[in-house]
C-alpha cells in the first residue's frame, strides 16, 4: 500500500538550541530517523519510524531529544481505541498477523499489587538481616519422601540418597532467552553473571554457543519443541535439563526466531541454516500425552545418568495444576511456571495479550494442588512471567514458589526500554538483535556488572522483607500464604490465590 | 610506566561521543552547547573514530616512549614533560611544516588551520584525572590504564 | 666519563639527550662553530620571512644545557682533531680531550665554481646569519635570482616573497624539488609558483655573474644564454658533508664519516651522526647520506646511547620531507620515483581543480616510497608502512584513498600496533 494510514506512534522532538548537530542520534538509530543535512547543518527526525527505544535520547549529549507518545488522538471512544484501531489498519495494509516483542502490555490485574506483605510488631520480633545470618539459599530438586539417618558414636549420617538438586545463592535465577533472539553478547552476559553471582541461566530454544560451555555448571539447557542445538554435550554442558512445552507469551504455539536473525553463529548453535526462520512446531512431535512426556524425562535422566534434573516448563493456562500434577508424576524434578505477562522475542500479538493465566493464580492454585495430592515435595516450583522487583519475588514465594524466573527484569536490568520490536532484529540497545553494527553495543562486562547488581540489589531487599517479617530463612515463607493479604480483591480471587483479605 | 588510552574495538558503538567531549575539553567554555554553537573557531577533536561497516573504533595519539614527532619536530614544539609522561605540543612554537605529521605512524596528528597552521594531537587532558573521551565513553570502548610499558 | 660533541644542532642534541637517558652525570661539553644557543636550520626561513621572532628561532629551551648538565663553548671552531691523543683542537689552540667523541659538524652548502661568484651579493642560505642579512638586505632588492630549485631554493623563495622581491629561480632539473617529488608533483606546485608571480628557468644554470660597480651584482648569465637582472643571487644548490675536520684522521670517509649501527666511526670511542654522516640507508641496504632533521636527530641519539654505553641499532633512515610551496602541502618519502618503474607497481591518483596527488610505490608487495600532495593527512601512517616494511596486499587497493587508515590493517595487525606502545 503506498499511503498509509497509521499516524506515527511517536513524537520526536529537538530542542534546536541545544542540539549540537553532533550527529550521535542519526548514527545511532538503526531505524533512521533522524538525518543531517550539510546544506543547512540541521538535523531532521522523521518520527514515523520511531520505535520509542529512547537510544537517542540517552545517547544525546545536551539532552536536546524528547520522544513522546504522538498526542494526535482520535475522537474519544472507550470502546475503539486507537490501539484497536491502528491495529485493524496495519492488517488492511499488509495482510499479515500482527507481531510484536515482550510481554503482554494490557491491562490485566497485576496481582502482585494487590497483595501485601506482612511485618513483625511486638508479638514476634523483626530481624535485622545486617547483624544476623539471613538464609536465602535455595534448592530445586525432587526432594525426598522421608530421611533416613544412622547415628554411630554419637555422629549423624544421611543414608537417603538425594536427587540431583541446583543449588541458587537466591531465590532468583534468569529466565530463557534463546541466542539468536537476544545477543552473543546478552546471553554471555547472563551466563556469567548467574555464574559469578551463584544462579543459573535459561539457554532458551537456542541451543549453547561453544564459546559459553564453560559457564555449564550454572546453565539450563532447554530441550525445546523445535530441539534447536539439542545434541549429546549440549545435555552434559548443563547443570539441568529444561522440556519446554510453552512459554507464557504465546502458549500452545512454538518459539518463532525471524530469517534476519539468524546470523552465522546462530545457525551453528541451533543447527539450521543460515537465514531460514527458525519456527518450533507447536508441540513437541513426540509428546502427544502425558506418557509421552514421562518417556522424554526419562530418556533425558537416562542420557545424563540422572546426575541432572530434569525441568518441565509450561505456560501457565486454565488446567495448569492438573496439568502439573502429571508432569510431578511423570518424573519432572522441577515445574516451571510461565504467565501471561511472560516475554518473547517475537510472538503474535494477538496469543500474546490474550492466552494464558497470571502467574500468580498459577502458582497458587500449583501449589495448593501438589499439597492436597501429597506430592509438593517431589518437584520444586519455579514461577515466571512479569516480575519486577524483590517484593514480586518475596509475594511469589508467599504464595507456593520454590524460586522466580525473570526476564524481562534481567534484560532491562542490560539496557532494554521495552520498545517491543524484538522481532524486526533491530535492538539500538544491541540486545535483541544479530546485526553485528549493533550487537556491539552491548558491552557484556557492563552488562554482566548490571545483572549482578541487579541480582544483589534484589537480594539485600528480600533479606530486609524477611527480616520485617521475623523470619531468617526463605523456607519459612515458602508457600506460607498466611504472610500475605488482598488489597481489593474479589473473593474468588482471594479463595484461589488462598489469602486472606487485609484485615482479617 | 604511564597510563595510557587504549580501545576495544569490539564494544565501540561508532558514536563519536569521544570526539564530542574532546571538543568541549579543548574549548574557552568547557560548556558543551557554547562550544560547538558559540565558539568560532570549534576547537578540533584530537581523537577520531575510524569506521568500515560494523567497525569502528577511535584512535589518538600514543604517546610513544620513543616519539617520532619529537625527533622530527624542527622547533621543539613537540615535546614530553619530563620522563614519562604525556608528549605534549606548544603551539607557540610550532610553524606547521607538518614534520610530524609526516612521521607520525599512526597519523594521530592533524592540521589545525583555523587560526594559524599548527599540528594538534592529543594531550591526554593534561592536568585532569581522566582523559575526556575515556570519561564520556558509553560503553566503556575506551580504557585508561597503564599497560606497564 | 667526558663526552666531547662537534656540532649544536639536531644531531648534537640528539647526542645529548641520547647520553642523559643512561648517564646523568658524565660531563658533556659541546662545541660549535655559530655563537648561538641552538637554534632550528631549517626555521631560517621562516625568519627571512618575519614569520618567527629570534626567541622563537630556539630549538630548545633557554635552559637546556643548563638543565642537561652541558658546558657549551660557542663561537669556538674546532679546526682538528687527534684520534691518538683523544683531543680536539680549537681554532684558538685549546685542546679539549674527551672520553668519547660525537662528530656532528652537518653540511656545508656546495658552491660551484661559476664564473664571477666572488661578486658582492652572492650568497648562500644554510645559516642563521645567512638570513640574517638576506632580511636586512632585503628592502633593498628587487631581483633576486635563485640557483637551485631544491628543497633550500624553495625555501629561500618562499622567505623573500612576502618581503614583494621579484624572484627567478634557476634549476638544472626538469622540474623543482627534482631530488624529492616527480614531474606531475612537482608540476603542481611550479603552477602554483607562476601564479604567485616567480619565474621558473629549468634545464639550464648559470654560466656567470656579472658584477658592475662597486663589485656588486648586477645580472646573470645562464647557459642557456638567457641573461637575467639581478640585485642578489644565492646560490642553493645542496649541502655536502663538512668533512674538513676529519681530513687528517683516521676517519674513514665517503661521502661523509662512515658509520655502522651504533653511529661508531672506523676509529675507537668516535662517533658520528647527522647531515655528516653516512649511514645505512633502510631502503636500498646500504649507507647514504640523508641531511635530514628527523634523521639527524635521530642518528645523534643513537649515537648518544651508545656513548653512554647503551648499543643500539639504528636500522636505517629513509628520505623524508615536507614542505608547501604556495600553500599546497607536499610530502614525500622514500623511493617515490624511481628511474624506471620495472619491478615496482605504482599506483597515482590525481585531481587537478582540487590540487591533489597522491602516489604509492611499492616493491614485493612492500610500500617503498609515496609522494603527497594536498591531501597529506596521516601521511605518517605511510612512513610507518615503508619504516616497517609490512605486507600490504591486504589493502592494497586502500592505499590512495583519503580515508586510508588503521580500520583497512587486517585485525591482528592492527590490534598489536595500537595495544603495544611504538618502539
């Protein structure tokens, strides 16, 4: 279509007294939008290609540049929004399914706050997590039924055998982020940092790159749909195995990394080639029931000598706690959890605002249901999909998670500003992208700096949470939901997230 | 042993920010918008990106332990402070015959000709704690570090 | 330890920051013929010209031989020396003995033998005083003649100019700057020179001044029969070594003092560096001597080291210059014109509205020599690509272009020159 009728998202705008025409804008936009003319040494911005990935704004060394969301408007109309309606223009001109990056961005409840914390006041002291020892160290694994000890001369010996368990310094670990959708770069910058600071990290669908192997005790590698870069020492470079059945953001459909991405490198990690649009089937072929899945974790454990524990992940959907407590009794050692706040490289917008459950109705409803059945024990909860901060992490736990995945925290944590275009491979912020003019802009020892921060930052946090509490070790608050309280919620609500309104 | 400007080319995002700052720690004002709108003549970068497709990276002087600017300098315009140390120029001395320019391997030196011709080449921020360009560098593409040579 | 120095320009400096750099304490005593602190050749020009002021003639500062422990005896000629003995002897009769000697005496302009020269208002133009007197003569001329279109007679013409002389020059050559650029270069530059106004006679020189009253200059004759007006004539034709000194010695002598690697003379604890020396040349192999200031310089430190004890080796220098004539810069280097071109590639580019040439002479796949005009921008990194001798096929092709740099070196080559420190 030559003429178009959708109104630029965004306004760019210079403050001329101030712009240098030292030219960094219109170098370091990938998406051109702004040009120099000589003839009048002034700077030009076509702001229908503005993304809104603020590089410009940053990278302006007199703050000259202002982005904003285009004030144009249509007429008020609470039903057809613009959104809604520049949606319905953009499939009139090209036909297509409308794709975009990230998380889901409407506005569902965010259940996180609407829950709040509780504090210790006289009857039980808080604990001040700077003078005293604060246990945040977690375990994922199958745990034991029961432990077996023998005592002889007065010393305690453990003769239960313990599954193989991954041992976080936190409660908090990265999320999968497949090479090919984000970085060489970004995704060294995760392994090591989860390396250094004492968590692991999610391969994604991607496969490992040679060059991150040695980061292998602390890596997850993902067994997904497609099997991208799943071969023998791919499996033994990791420190567990992950089955990804579905992810959050687009739940029953497959991963989808666009042609443009497929550099070179990336072709070799995951084994195809070079440019072709790398499109998981939507289900694993050789898992059409739950049996099919337990033969896959066994052949997985078999393959690894059960040295590894082997992780099921899923979006989370309607029947997730059925759904969980047959991947426990299939063999998983861990359950992961991804809601519809969960992100992607690049999914349909349409799967991604409207499939799946939150997170946090996922986790409890898992949880309560692994303990009316008797088997919480036999599989560690991880929970993904939207979380933001240490308080997010700590309601999590409250409410029946063993640990929390993040990724969008993480990538934001590296630079993104959530602009959404993962999937054009045109990341400024050199994140999300092959392009190897702009991969390099991520520098992976500042990177790997910001997550460790991040990760420290967030640990201090849960320590003082804790502490407020009156409690010293996360254990305590696992899936303890008497710390929590709704703030303006239903009682449907209340009854499956299994709290008590603030009050009561 | 003296600490130096080295770049990694492969974090160096083509920015030229390094050159920008330069600009600013070399002029009257040291304010970044009257240095570039105000000031006539704008001082001149002494560090330049150089680019090729997805490469890039800024180079400046090196301030070599054994300069040839300063054995091919007919004034002793070029000079170093001390024994170690930055090599620095004197533009009062300097006639711009552009010896210097002619020796100099890694063409670290340039042509000033907005007032009168003189040879202009990095001086390390003389007197400041940390070179300019290291200083405003986003994504630490340029390090300032003794090498032990 | 006493270290004698003959000479005080930038050999002789060179020498003595040579030897402080591993001895601070031997004693240095440096002698020279002129009564001036040093002082910078080839500014001389430049002060013919009124473009530096005398302080700004200094090649160093005022406190120099103060600052590097260095008893200067100025104004005092040294007329021989005994290599036995271990003396040099002054014009005066004082013997100076030394330890180790460094002979850094430099050129004596050439001056054939034409017919009339004695005349008054001949000149040469190497020294200080040279343009000393041309500045002061100078309101008073009108025509000058130059003989000698070299880098010295350019020089002299661009120092007259601004003072509104009418100036000639005479080269023998087909073209000025003969010794450093070629026809095409040198073309573009002998353009520029027309238009500022100054003749240019080549292919002939000159059969005989003609003086008239008081003796003084009148006209010259050329052999081509052309006869020209003229109130001065200065006779630039080149330097030779001066090696009046050493006619007696041991020293043995080509064109200049022979030196090996270390600037060490044939004879035991005497050095010699310089426009006086003949020292390896690093292109053809084999010693030359090259009267250049980055080479002097360079050859006296070598030479200093290695009196103080510390041997290097000095690989060899290259023929070198800059220098603009009519405001377009030329900088050229090496063997940037070879007789024939068999066995060499040459590779030219030429703009002639914008005034740019550039021209790359390579060998083996080696860059042996280039010639810069206009565009002369990190010449430099050329010099470095003769001076190294490096492989550049790789980016051959890249050569002329204006944006030629580190960015066209393969990776591993540019990692290592720009992560280690030169030299």
């Amino acid at each position: 279509m030559r003429f178009s009728y959708i109104e630029p998202e965004f306004l760019v705008e210079r403050r001329l007294e101030r712009c240098i025409r030292c030219q960094v804008c219109v170098r370091q936009c990938a998406f051109e939008v702004h040009t120099y003319d000589e003839a009048s040494d002034t700077v030009f911005e076509d702001s229908s290609k503005c993304v809104g990935c603020l590089r410009c704004v940053t990278y302006c060394p007199t703050d000259a540049l202002i982005v904003r969301q285009n004030p144009t408007t249509f007429k008020e109309n609470a039903n057809w929004t613009g959104r809604v309606i520049k949606n319905i223009y953009k499939q009139a001109e090209t036909g297509g399914v409308l794709l975009t990056g990230m998380g889901n961005d409407r506005p569902y409840p965010i259940y996180w706050d609407h829950m709040v914390l509780n504090a210790s006041q006289v009857t039980n002291p808080s604990i001040d997590p700077l003078r005293e020892p604060m246990e945040l160290k977690t375990y994922l694994g199958r745990k034991p039924d029961h432990l077996n000890v023998s005592v002889k001369e007065g010393k305690v010996k453990l003769e239960t055998k313990l599954a193989p368990q991954l041992e976080l310094r936190i409660p908090v670990l990265f999320s999968a982020l497949s090479y090919g959708a984000i970085s060489f770069n970004a995704s060294k910058a995760l392994a090591s940092a989860a390396y250094e600071f004492g968590t692991y990290y999610n391969t994604g669908e991607g496969g490992l790159h040679r060059d991150l192997y040695r980061y292998g005790e602390r890596t997850i590698v993902q067994c997904a749909s497609g099997r991208f870069g799943v071969h023998k020492d791919y499996l033994q470079a990791g420190a567990a195995i992950e089955i990804k059945i579905g992810q959050g953001a687009k739940p029953g459909i497959g991963g989808h990394l666009p042609g443009e991405k497929v550099s070179e490198e990336v072709s070799k990690t995951r084994m195809i080639p070079v440019g072709s649009d790398a499109l998981s089937p939507a289900p694993h072929h050789d898992i059409y029931s739950i049996e099919d899945l337990r033969q896959l974790i066994y052949a997985l454990k078999e393959a690894t000598r059960y040295e590894k524990p082997v992780s099921v992940k899923i979006a989370a959907v309607h029947n997730s706690a059925a759904i969980a407590s047959g991947m426990v009794r299939a063999g998983a050692d861990i359950i992961a959890l991804d809601g519809i706040r969960g992100g992607t490289g690049a999914a349909p917008t349409t799967i991604r605002d409207n499939v799946g459950i939150p997170i946090e109705l996922a986790i409890a409803s898992v949880d309560q249901r692994l303990r009316e059945e008797g088997i919480r024990q036999q599989a560690s909860i991880v929970a993904a999909g939207g979380f933001r901060s240490s308080a997010d992490v700590v309601k999590a736990i409250a409410l029946g998670a063993d640990a929390v995945y993040i990724g969008t925290s993480a990538l934001v944590a590296m630079g993104c500003h959530l602009c959404q275009i993962c999937y054009t491979g045109k990341c400024n912020w050199g994140i999300a992208t092959q392009d190897p003019y702009l991969e390099k802009r991520l520098n992976p020892e500042i990177a790997k700096e910001r997550l460790m921060n991040l990760l420290r930052a967030w640990e201090h946090e849960i320590k003082e949470m804790l502490g407020g509490m009156g409690i010293n070790a996360i254990e305590s608050l696992r899936g303890n939901r008497l710390h929590l309280r709704g703030v303006g919620l239903t009682d449907s609500e209340l009854d499956i997230l299994g709290i008590l309104p603030a009050g009561r | 042993m003296m600490k130096r400007v080295y770049a990694k080319e492969e974090v160096c995002a083509g920015c030229r920010l390094c050159e920008v700052w330069c600009v600013v720690a070399h002029s009257q004002s040291k304010n970044i918008i009257k240095a570039f709108n105000e000031e006539f003549p704008r001082p001149l970068p002494r560090v330049k990106v150089e680019e090729f497709g997805p490469f890039s990276f800024a180079l400046q002087c090196r301030h070599c332990q054994d300069p040839p600017c300063i054995e091919a300098c007919m004034t002793g315009a070029m000079h170093r402070e001390g024994l170690e140390g930055p090599v620095l120029h004197d533009a009062d001395r300097c006639v711009g015959c552009w010896m210097c320019i002619m020796v100099c391997p890694y063409g670290a030196i340039a042509r000033d000709e907005t007032i009168k011709k003189i040879a202009s080449k990095c001086d390390l921020c003389y007197g400041e704690e940390e070179p300019a360009c290291v200083a405003h560098c986003p994504n630490e593409a340029l390090v300032y570090e003794d090498r032990g040579e | 330890m006493r270290y004698v120095i003959i000479g005080n320009s930038a050999a002789a400096i060179g020498g003595v920051e040579g030897i402080r750099r591993h001895d601070r304490d031997g004693e240095i005593i440096l002698m020279a013929k002129e009564p001036y602190a040093t002082y910078s050749r080839p500014l001389i020009s430049y002060f013919l010209a009124g473009k530096v002021t005398t302080r700004q003639m200094a090649y160093r500062p005022s406190s120099f031989y103060k600052d590097w422990k260095v008893t200067p005896l100025l104004g005092k000629e040294v007329v021989t020396i005994d290599t036995e003995k271990k003396l040099a002897v002054l014009d005066d009769g004082e013997e100076v003995a030394y330890d180790r000697l460094l002979i850094a005496t430099g050129g004596v302009p050439f001056v054939p033998s034409i017919e009339g020269r004695e005349a008054k208002g001949v000149s040469t133009f190497t020294t200080w005083d040279d343009a000393k007197r041309l500045r002061r003569m100078a309101k008073g001329l009108k025509e000058v003649v130059i003989l000698g279109g070299g880098l010295i007679g350019v020089k002299a013409m661009e120092g007259l100019q601004s003072h509104g002389v009418k100036i000639t020059i005479v080269e023998l050559m087909d073209r000025i700057l003969g010794l450093v650029l070629d026809a095409t270069a040198a073309g573009i530059l002998e353009r520029k020179l027309k238009d500022g106004g100054v003749r240019l006679v080549k292919g002939t020189t000159i059969r005989k001044i003609v003086s008239g009253e008081g003796d003084k200059v009148t006209e010259v004759v050329l052999e081509n029969g052309e006869e020209l007006r003229a109130d001065h004539v200065i006779i630039a034709i080149g330097v030779r070594p001066n090696l009046s000194l050493v006619a007696d010695t041991p020293i043995k002598v080509n064109r200049g003092i022979l030196v090996d690697e270390t600037m060490r003379t044939s004879v035991a604890d005497v050095f010699a560096a310089g426009d006086v020396a003949e020292a390896m040349d690093l292109l053809s192999g084999e010693k030359r001597v090259i009267p250049i200031l980055p080479t002097a310089y360079r050859q006296g430190k070598t030479a200093g080291e290695a009196m103080a004890g510390r041997d290097t080796s000095y690989l060899g220098g290259i023929v070198m210059n800059s220098v603009e004539v009519g405001g377009i810069p030329a900088i050229s280097a090496g063997i940037m014109n070879p007789p024939s071109e068999e066995g060499f590639e040459v590779k030219r580019y030429l703009d002639r509205k914008k005034g740019i040439y550039r021209k790359m002479v390579i060998k083996d796949n080696r860059l042996v020599g280039f010639i810069l005009i206009g565009a002369i921008d990190r010449a430099g990194v050329y010099t470095g690509l003769i001076r190294e001798k490096i492989d550049v096929s790789p980016f051959k092709n890249r050569l002329l272009d204006l944006d030629f740099g580190y960015i066209d070196f393969p990776k591993d080559l540019r990692t290592y020159k720009l992560s280690t420190v030169y030299m």
